[in-house]
C-alpha cells in the first residue's frame, strides 16, 4: 500500500508520490528532505549503471511526534526505495546515524516495525563517538547519564527551591533541551539510546558496521563509480569535541553567526541540591555544614532528616524582616542564582553531543563536486577543519577539508539553522560555488513554542547570510513556508511530504 501524506486537521490522506511531479529523468544524485516537523531525514539516491540505484538514508527522527507520522514517513521511504522490485524486503544500502539525539533518530524507534519487517538494511555508518569497545567513549557516556540524571532530577522538581521566576525559567529551559534526549511519545516508546543499539545491531547483522574517524582515505560506496566520502567529524581533539560554547572573542572576530559554560563539573554539586544523589551526597556537596545553617522554619533538611527552626534566627528576624524579606529589595536576592547552573549543565550536554555529530562530505571526482552534510555539528567541529587532511589515492599532496567546503553545492544546515551550528569563518565564508543550494531542516512552530522564550531558529544573521551565499537558493523544510522561486528555478522539486534536489 502506498504511504500516505497527513492532513492537518484530520481532513483525508493523499498519496504521496515517490517521484516528485517535474522530477528530471537522469541525474547524479537525488537528495531528498522530509517536511515531518522539527527533525532530519534525509534520503540520498546515487544512481548506478545497470543496477538499482544506491539509497542511503541520514538520520530519521522528529521533536514531538508520535509514533504514528514517523510509520507514516518511513513507510514512504520503503516505498521509494522499493519503487519497481517484485520480491523481496525494499532495501536502505546504507544508513547513518550522525548523533544520539531524538530529532535525528527517534524514528527508527517509532517506525521500529517497518524497519524490521519491511527495509533491509546494508550497512550502518556511526561516528567513532559511538563505539563503546573504546574507554575514552565510554567515560563520555558515563559523565553525560550523570549530568542527564542531575538535569532529569532537577526538572521533575526534586527540589523546592526552584518556585521563583528564575527557578521557573530554568526548569522550562532544561525541560525543553531536554527533549532531544528524551523517551519517545507513542505507544511501546522507547529511548534514543536504544534507537542507536537498534542500528549497532542491523549492522552487525548485516556485516557491516562501522564507527568512523576523521582523516585518512575517503570511502567508496559499492558500485557508485566516481563518488568518494569524507569523514570530517567528530573531531578526535578532546577540546574542540567539547567546544560549542560562543566566546566574546568569536564574537568580536566575526567567526560565527552569533546572537548578540558549570558543566560536568559541577554535576556532584547540582546533583546534591536536588537530593538526586542520596542523602550522603546531598551532605557531602551541600556548601554549608548543619551547624552552620540557620533555618527560618522547619523544614525538610538536605540529606539530614527534619530541621528545626534555628534558635539564631530569632535573634536576627528583624533585621531579616527589614532587608532580605523587603519586597521593596527583593531584586537584590541571589538565592535562585545557582539554579542558572542547571540551564547552562542542560544546553553544554546538548552541544556536546551535536558535536559528536557525524559529518560527511559525499565528492563527484569528475567534477569535484561536494554534498556537505554536518548533522548538527557546532564550532568545535567546525573549527577542527582547519588542520585535517585528507590522503587521495592519485593526488600527491593531501586534500585540506576546506577544499571540500569550497567546493560544496549542496549544504545541510546544522542545527536547524541555529546560530553556533554553522561557522562563519573557517564555513559558510568558504563555500562559493555558484550554484550552491541549502537545506533547513526546520519546523518553525514547533521550535518556537520550545522553553519560556521559544528557540531562534532560523537565526536570522545565519538565515540572511545563506539566503545571499545561496542567491534564494535556501529552502526550509518546514511545509508551511512557501519554496524560493529561485529554488525552483535551480530544480528545486516540493510535494508536501518531501522537498527534491538534484544534481544533475
């Protein structure tokens, strides 16, 4: 049975076409873009001579869908890719999970029975970041369970201290970031991490299963003549795996999009303030010993049982009731400063792992033609292009990766065009073929209906700067927004399950 395309508002379902409406009859390769909502799947056909074309599918997952759309899109897929065969399971030659984030993967999840039942599966490309038989991998996972069980704690309200306007704001913004790690809606819901071992195991399975590095020899793709791939991240420098924050001196020396970092750290301290690691612990990180706390009232301790109201307090209510208690000062109070932590542990635990995003540059040899797709990649990833190098067959020097950037023409935006997921410097200032189109993978809505004050996505100075570099040629996916004529002029082809680009 064909899939379907959803109607907002429950009106009938229309088929969707696996062949967009105007689609040329011969190209080099097809990308496909989703319109699902706030999340990426992306389909890339590379045609083969004398042979059905190579399908390979990056990412597939949504923010706040069930699981029922996701069955609906990967159903889609199977059609497309199965388009024409009479027996057998439709077949993904290779699929690639570039991070361990629900808007990129829950969909294998969600659509686990089409998956199953319905798709082969001929090999899984995972960043080395994923590769568990590694200790370096495995301390990293370990340090982001510990700081997603303090940020899990503290937003389902382990702690009272958090009834202010800025408790309040925090908890709203770690909620929100904390949906990309979060158990999928749907029925049999399950996490993202198990999305990922799913594919460790259909790889396995399939024999062919690999955890990628940046650097050495590109990749050649079974039967795809003249196209080689470039692993450009993760990076394998700890520092720049860690790097996503934007610094005053990035700013100051133009080297992002940028709008106008606790940390692991601190985690054992948070941790303790939302009683989240026991009584012991909750003692051992509070910053005060009991007989140096002065309590108002009684009141549950950190950790130590009931505490009754402090026999000092009596002696300084005045004062407290003149100062601390004054509506008229109440601006002056700290005491909610420290939740902040908690909002800056949440967003350094969400760029750390768009950082570990695996990042892919697909080269047409004869022309030397560059699909650049970054996941979600922030600065950096970005920055550690700088130095790698490539070694080419045939070629006697090395092949610098920003040479790949400047010769991109089709670019997927990372992060949902947000403002530290595309380097200026050093990236988008690099890629200035003429023809150079980009994909923005993007629900408005829904990102700006995320945390108290909504997700700025499309960055605008990003937004622009693309809108210019691309000369119109920049579509979102979102299928409210209209397609750029200038889209269409370059071939551009939308239905209202899918946008077509082609390399022809």
């Amino acid at each position: 049975m064909p899939a379907t395309t959803r109607v907002e508002g429950g009106g009938a379902a229309a088929p969707a076409p696996v062949v967009a409406p105007g689609s040329p009859r011969t190209y080099r390769a097809r990308v496909r873009m989703y319109r699902h909502g706030l999340g990426d799947c992306f389909l890339l056909t590379l045609p083969r001579a004398g042979k059905r074309p190579f399908n390979i599918l990056i990412d597939c997952g949504v923010l706040g869908a069930g699981g029922a759309p996701m069955k609906d899109l990967v159903g889609h897929i199977r059609d497309t890719v199965g388009a024409g065969r009479k027996t057998g399971k439709a077949r993904l030659d290779l699929v690639v999970a570039t991070h361990e984030h629900k808007d990129h993967l829950s969909g294998f999840n969600q659509a686990r029975d089409v998956f199953e039942k319905e798709l082969d599966i001929g090999a899984v490309w995972l960043g080395w970041t994923e590769n568990l038989t590694k200790a370096e991998v495995r301390r990293i996972k370990q340090a982001r369970r510990k700081a997603a069980s303090a940020l899990a704690a503290f937003a389902g309200g382990a702690t009272r201290q958090t009834e202010g306007d800025v408790g309040i704001a925090t908890r709203t913004r770690v909620d929100a970031l904390l949906g990309f790690n979060a158990v999928d809606a749907g029925p049999g819901a399950r996490t993202v991490a198990e999305a990922l071992e799913y594919l460790k195991v259909r790889g396995k399975d399939a024999g062919d299963l690999h955890y990628l590095e940046p650097g050495g020899e590109p990749l050649a793709l079974p039967g795809v003549a003249g196209v080689r791939v470039y692993v450009l991240g993760p990076p394998r420098d700890p520092i720049l795996l860690k790097e996503s924050a934007v610094t005053e001196r990035m700013k100051k020396e133009d080297v992002v999009y940028h709008l106008s970092r606790t940390g692991v750290a601190g985690v054992d301290a948070l941790s303790a303030a939302t009683a989240a690691s026991g009584p012991a612990e909750s003692e051992r990180f509070h910053p005060f010993a009991p007989e140096h706390r002065i309590t108002r009232t009684p009141r549950d301790g950190l950790g130590a049982g009931t505490v009754p109201p402090s026999f000092w307090f009596s002696r300084i209510r005045s004062f407290v009731a003149s100062t601390y208690d004054d509506e008229k000062q109440s601006w002056r109070r700290i005491d909610e400063d420290w939740l902040s932590a908690f909002g800056q542990l949440a967003l350094d635990l969400d760029n750390d792992t768009n950082n570990t995003s695996l990042v892919l540059a697909f080269e047409f040899v004869r022309t030397g033609e560059v699909l650049l797709f970054v996941g979600d990649a922030q600065v950096g990833s970005w920055r550690s292009w700088e130095k790698l190098e490539f070694t080419v067959p045939g070629r006697a020097r090395p092949l610098p990766a920003h040479e790949l950037l400047a010769r991109t023409v089709f670019y997927k935006v990372g992060h949902h065009c947000s403002h530290n997921a595309t380097l200026k410097k050093g990236g988008l200032e690099l890629m200035n073929d003429d023809d150079l189109v980009a994909f923005i993978p993007l629900d408005e809505a829904t990102a700006h209906s995320q945390g108290k004050g909504g997700w700025d996505m499309p960055a605008k100075p990003l937004y622009e700067t693309l809108l210019a570099k691309t000369r119109g040629r920049t579509v979102i996916s979102d299928a409210a927004k209209a397609i750029p004529e200038e889209a269409t002029r370059a071939g551009v082809r939308p239905t209202a399950t899918y946008v077509d680009w082609f390399l022809k």
